[in-house]
C-alpha cells in the first residue's frame, strides 16, 4: 500500500440522525496511514446515500446540493494537498486538512534557520553575553553545516526533525574528510550545533534530541605552556620595537593572572579591588562561562599595571590596546626572536599561570579551577591531570634521593 497517496472519503454517521431523520456527512482523509475526520456541514438521509459510488442518490434537488458541495470539498482538499507538495518537504493529514480550512498549519523549522536566529540574537548581545570571537565561531559553524548540507543532500536547509544520529556522523565524518578539520576542531564543531539543537528542543521545534545517543570521540590534548626558564628568558629580554615590548608585557601579564584575551582587553580600575586580606586582588566575570572570579594581583603583574598607568587610554582600559589577531602575530615574532620553538599564542598565557605559576608552584587543583574560572572542577582536571602527574613525579624522584642518603 502507498501511504503517500491523499485518500478521501464521505461518510454518513448513522448514530447522529437529527430531528429529520438526517445523518450527519463526515469527510475521512487518508495521508502517510494517518486519518483526519472532520464535518461536512451536510445531512442526508441514511437511505440515499451510496457509500460505494460516494453520490446521494435518487436525483433530486437535495441530493443534487450535496452531490455538488461534496464534489467541491473534494476539490478543495486536493488544491490544499498539492499546495503542500510543492511548499513543504514534510506534511501530515492534519496540514492537509488545516490548509484546506484556511487556517495556520504547523511550520516546520529547519536548521539553517534555528541557526541564523541563534547568531542574530547572540549578535545583539555582543559586549553584553558574548564577545565578538565566540560569536565568530557559530558563523563559522553556520558555514560549515550549510556546506555540508548542499555536499551531501544537493539542499540550503533541512527540516529539524530530519536530523538523526546518522546525520550527525555523516557530518563529523564530512568535516574530517573534505574540509581536513583535527578531531578537537570537530568536537567544537558539533558543539556547537548542539547548541543549536538545544535552543530548537527548548522553543518546540522538536521533541526528539539526536543527540540522545551520540558521544563525541575523545581527544588527547597536550598542554603548552612556558617552563619557569622560558617565562624568565621572556621576562628579561627588552625588545627595541615598542609594539613588540608592549605585547611582550602583555602576554607575561596573563602568565600571572590567567586572563583570557577578552578579559585582559577589557580590564579597567574598577575591576582592581582590595581583599578579604587587604591585599590587591582582579575581581571580574568570565565572558565564556559568565562565572565570576578572583585572582590575586602578583608582584610581576601589578608592575606591568604600573609601567602603562601614565598611558591608560581614553577607554579607560589599564593595557594598551590590540586586536587578537595583531597580539598573536606579533608574539610569533617574539617567539623566533627567542628561539622559541613553541607556537605562542594568548592562550598559552593563560596555560603558564595555571601550569608553571601555579601548579608548578604546589598550588592545589581546586584552587587552580578557581583562579582561572572554570564551571566545573572536571574542566581543570582534564586539561591539567598530566601536568600534576608529572608534578607528583618530580616529588617521587626527590624523595627517592632523600631515602637513598639515609
């Protein structure tokens, strides 16, 4: 049996005959196996009606209304349904029977959609939310999807509820292979999405998360951070070009605060409080996690502050101003000036506070995961295992040395 064919069929309900002795006439569609019945509006008697030929029967002026109404309804139905077939990829008996009223049918969203809702109210709270990288990212990964889209099915969009288990390795396996992505670009990726994903099961849009059964393949990453020689080197070599110099400054700023890129950039005086301990402490909001934190100002840190508080520029910013883009640049320069064979960057900043300020220096994890702002301990965990491991290590091979002079 084909369910995509659109049955309809007049019935009479005998259990309902009226004053007259007139039966009620309902019309049953038939779309996809599933029934919609609703009423005509019509009576006939129970006797002139001839279900096999669908017509009222004797002829007359009465049968011949309803011979005539029905004919029309019928009709209706089929404009309505092939209306359909050419606007929506999806549709059930109920769209049918609502076009046909006249009335709104359930429209079906599609993914390129929920996506561009997403960027375009993240957009809006850009300075407020979100900074301008991370709003970066899901136009990037609105690219990504839409390219796969047309790659595999030839389409700009797809209908929420088509998007499977399936789907989702289709497109992992699409982003490995065609656009050559590392699997920890790839986990992002389809972070991202379900994000998405996550926005359109919290509107309605569907009711099924794909994501139920889907497990990201794990990634070992390897933590680059500056050892306690390479952060001295850095600390005590003066370049001759001032942009060079004041990034230089910069970077070993966050080697001893953790600031991310967004939050060094945006650092003001008001964001320099006293502590519980009467002690200088940077007191700000994480933009990634909107989780707020507290670092001590340290010796090294509160100097750079001092050298550029002559220079506070007219945004009242505490560090001279740079785009992301211009500091990781020219941190690659210092670095082959250097000989650094390390590839510098930002993050790598934040990565030495946590390893060779902190960790290095017997700090515990959970204070660690609380200076830098994590959400969760099981974050500060997985990035930093290894490095305590190596810690641990260390302490076991001088130990070892104590009890061999015993």
């Amino acid at each position: 049996m084909n369910h995509n064919i659109l049955k309809i069929l007049f019935l009479t309900n005998n259990t309902r005959i009226n004053a007259k002795g007139e039966a009620p006439i309902r019309c049953r569609l038939t779309f996809n196996g599933i029934r919609k019945i609703f009423s005509t509006g019509l009576f006939i008697n129970p006797n002139h009606w001839e279900n096999t030929l669908q017509i009222a029967n004797p002829p007359n002026d009465s049968n011949s209304y309803i011979n005539t109404q029905l004919s029309l309804i019928k009709q209706d139905i089929n404009q309505a349904f092939l209306f359909l077939k050419v606007q929506k990829n999806t549709f059930d008996a109920d769209d049918i029977y609502l076009q046909y009223k006249g009335e709104n049918i359930k429209v079906e969203k599609k993914l390129i959609e929920v996506f561009e809702i997403h960027n375009d109210s993240m957009k809006k709270l850009i300075g407020i939310e979100y900074s301008k990288s991370t709003h970066s990212k899901f136009i990037e990964a609105k690219s990504h999807t839409t390219d796969f889209l047309k790659y595999k099915y030839n389409k700009k969009d797809i209908n929420l509820v088509d998007i499977s288990l399936k789907f989702l390795h289709e497109f992992e396996i699409y982003l490995k292979s065609e656009k050559k992505h590392k699997q920890i670009t790839i986990n992002k990726s389809i972070q991202r999405l379900r994000k998405i994903i996550k926005l359109a099961l919290s509107e309605g849009f569907i009711i099924t998360d794909p994501f139920l059964l889907y497990k990201p393949k794990r990634v070992e990453t390897q933590v680059v951070f500056l050892t306690p020689k390479e952060l001295k080197e850095l600390e005590n070599h003066k370049f001759s070009q001032v942009r060079l110099q004041q990034v230089c400054d910069m970077f070993i700023f966050c080697c001893y605060t953790g600031l991310a890129y967004s939050e060094m950039s945006s650092l003001t005086k008001k964001n320099i409080v006293k502590g519980f301990d009467n002690k200088t402490w940077i007191d700000m909001y994480r933009q990634k996690t909107k989780k707020q934190f507290k670092v001590p100002l340290l010796p090294k840190a509160k100097e750079i502050l001092d050298k550029y508080k002559s220079n506070i520029s007219r945004h009242n910013k505490l560090l001279p101003i740079i785009t992301n883009q211009k500091f990781n640049s020219y941190l690659k320069e210092i670095a082959e000036i250097l000989g650094f064979e390390k590839n510098l960057t930002h993050h790598i900043g934040r990565k030495t506070f946590a390893t060779t300020v902190l960790l290095y220096n017997d700090v515990p994890m959970e204070i660690v995961s609380e200076l830098l702002g994590h959400s969760k301990m099981s974050v500060t965990q997985a990035h930093y295992a290894k490095v305590v491991q190596s810690k641990v290590s260390e302490h076991m091979a001088k130990l070892n040395i104590k009890l061999s002079l015993k």
